[in-house]
C-alpha cells in the first residue's frame, strides 16, 4: 500500500513507540497512583541503579531537567564568579546558560565543520589562569572528541562536564580522522559511553530525546562518591535529611511517574539507537549525488538523536519553508550560535565555523520506526524543492 502523500510528515512520531508499549506505560503508571509517592522514592532510586548500570558509573543522580544537570555539576564542581568554561558555542542555550548561571563566564570554542563538536585543535588557546573546566556538547548524538579532549584537560588541570543532553547510549570510538591524541588514552576512553568519561555527564530526557520522559527529566552520572553525594544534597534545597539544610541548593527532584516511564524505556535504548543509525544509513543513501547537500558522516557510536544535513548556496531557509507547503517537517537546530544570542551578543569574538553551520544545518525527521517510504517522500521533496530553487 503507497503512502499517503496528504499526510504531514512531522520531524518526530512517538506514536508507534507508545503503541508499541501502551500495557507497560500504563501499568508504570498504574504502579505509582497506587504507591501514593511521586517525588523521588524508590521508583527514582531503581531508575538511578537501572541507568547507571547501563553507562557503566557508579552513580547516577536523577533530576528534574538537563538544565538543572549542567547547573548542579557545575557547582558540585566549585566552578563560580571569576571562573571560565570552555564549551561550544553550537548547542543549545542551556549549555552556556548553565556557564552564566554559576556566575562563571562561558568561553566559546569553535567547532569542527564536519562533527558540529567542539575543536580539539582549538581548545588550548582558549585556555587562561581562570579556566576551571570543559564542557564539550555531543551534538546530535555524535560524541565529541573525548580522548584529546581529556588529553588537555589533564594537562592543564582542568574538570569536564559531559553535555550528553542528546546522546544517551552514544559510544566514544576514537578515529584517526577526530583524535590525534595518545594511543594509551584511545584504547582507556574506547566504546565508553558518552557521560561516563568526564567528572560528570549531564543527560536530557526531555519527551524528544532518544530516551525521553512524558516530561521534564534530566539527571547527573559520575564515578566519583563525593561528587554524587553532593551532587544529591544539591537537587533536594542543600540537604539530604529533612530541614538540615546544609547549602543553598536547588528543587532539583525528579518524579516519580518520569522515572517509571523511562524505566519502561531504558530496556528499548540499545535497539531504538540502533534503529536510527539504520534511519541515518538509509538517509545518506537516498541522499547520495544530490547536489547542494551535505549528509552527515556516520562514525562508530553515533546514535542520530538528529539527523541533519547542510544546504549550500544560502537556500536553507526557502527550502524549509517550501518542504513546509509540501507537508514536510524539517527543523533548524540552531539558527543562532550561543554567543550571537541577544543576551551574549557582542561581547565575544567570533567564531565562524559556527555561524557557516547555522545557516546551513537542516534536520530531516528521524524515529526509530520512520517508514522507508516516509524517507522516500522526504528526500524526494528535499531534491525536488532544491532544483526549484536554483
């Protein structure tokens, strides 16, 4: 039976993941009505074991947010006013949000053209007496390139708070192409999880990501007990026994109900990540001799929470919108670098790599289950609407 090409084609469809496991969402859900607690307690407590058995860490602290997981590895980190990070300015705003929230300065380091990740080759220049630490972003689901990224960090004393907001199950594999680095640090860091390396990882699990919540969900992994321990104290008001508030903290707890429908979920992540690099594959196959496009590389371990392709020739925008008319979703992440943000605007330099990148990434849609011929339709539009424009 063809597709019906009436039907809108959004970025994301959740629907056959919901179907797919409707019975065990709705006994989770069940589950915790009939518990009557629904902040923290032990459904969180099992998700944290659950999910730090996976990445392989020690500890895994939930939360209410990615955000909030930036911000309380930060300053469990000690990292505040007079202090700088060195991070990407090609993410979301939460990345150096989380900087300036601290009261640390964000210090952007361009990206490479072809990983979206921070530059390696870029980093040490960057670094001053006030550098505290590194947060390199796995865009998109790519990993960074961790093991020169540890490389400097150990050289210079420096921490690393992994934002893996995008790249849960997403494995670090060194290539000759990304980590020009020592061999005893590529065989340590190899098929090592993203957050799972640096002193923390911050992970996302808001309802789009690969391994998303019905809500606001986030949360902190990390080797070290101290750091979780105040890591903990800070997502519960600075305290980890009632009304002995020990530190200014944060409402930082995660539900109940959010680690019951991610518990439901983290068991799928391996095969739904693998489903996606299958997406990606397809993708860059149909895509392939299409003039004007850049598809993604797909390197070991990338697990494609977006799939996204660069449009030359400054046509990215009129595309868009004429995929758009034609029913299909596309989505720009992100138009505007960090530091060009208004808030930020003019008070660092530039960082052109970064701003070539916003006006030409476009992301097609992707979920696990996409239909051959839903990507059929989509590349063919894509191809089809950029003859049109040139």
């Amino acid at each position: 039976m063809g597709i019906d090409q009436s039907r809108p084609v959004p970025i994301l469809d959740l629907s056959a993941q919901y179907s797919n496991l409707k019975d065990e969402f709705q006994s989770a859900v069940t589950r915790i009505l009939e518990s009557g607690q629904f902040i923290l307690g032990p459904e969180v407590a099992r998700f944290e074991e659950e999910i730090a058995a996976f990445l392989g860490v020690r500890h895994f602290i939930g939360l209410n947010s990615g955000t909030d997981a930036l911000v309380i590895a930060l300053r469990a980190l000690g990292i505040g006013p007079g202090d700088e990070v060195i991070t990407s300015p090609f993410s979301f705003f939460a990345t150096a949000e989380s900087i300036s929230l601290v009261g640390a300065t964000p210090v952007f380091c361009d990206v490479e053209e072809e990983s979206f990740n921070l530059d390696p080759s870029l980093i040490e220049e960057k670094i001053t007496p006030r550098t505290k630490a590194i947060m390199p972003v796995h865009l998109f689901g790519r990993p960074a390139a961790m093991a020169r990224i540890v490389e400097i960090a150990e050289k210079h004393g420096l921490k690393i708070v992994e934002d893996a907001a995008q790249a849960i199950g997403a494995a670090y594999q060194p290539t000759c192409a990304n980590c020009a680095c020592a061999e005893a640090t590529r065989d340590t860091l190899a098929g090592k999880f993203c957050g799972s390396i640096g002193a923390f990882g911050a992970f996302s699990f808001y309802p789009t990501k690969n391994l998303g919540a019905y809500g606001d969900a986030g949360g902190l992994s990390t080797n070290d007990d101290g750091l979780a321990e105040l890591a903990r104290k800070l997502r519960t008001h600075g305290s980890l026994k009632a009304y002995h508030n020990e530190i200014l903290g944060y409402n930082s707890r995660m539900d109940a109900l959010q680690a019951a429908i991610l518990r439901v979920k983290l068991p799928h992540i391996a095969d739904w990540n693998a489903a996606r690099r299958r997406v990606a594959a397809r993708y860059n196959e149909l895509l392939a001799g299409v003039d004007g496009v850049t598809t993604p590389n797909d390197p070991p371990g990338h697990v494609f929470h977006q799939y996204t392709v660069r449009i030359s020739g400054g046509r990215r925008d009129r595309l868009k919108d004429a995929l758009a008319a034609e029913g299909v979703g596309t989505m720009v992440y992100y138009p505007i670098p960090q530091d060009e943000l208004p808030v930020y605007a003019g008070k660092f330099p530039p960082n052109p790599v970064s701003r070539k990148l916003a006006g030409e990434v476009l992301s097609l849609p992707i979920w696990p289950e996409i239909p051959d011929a839903v990507q059929r339709r989509v590349t063919e539009a894509l191809g089809r609407q950029l003859r049109n424009l040139d």
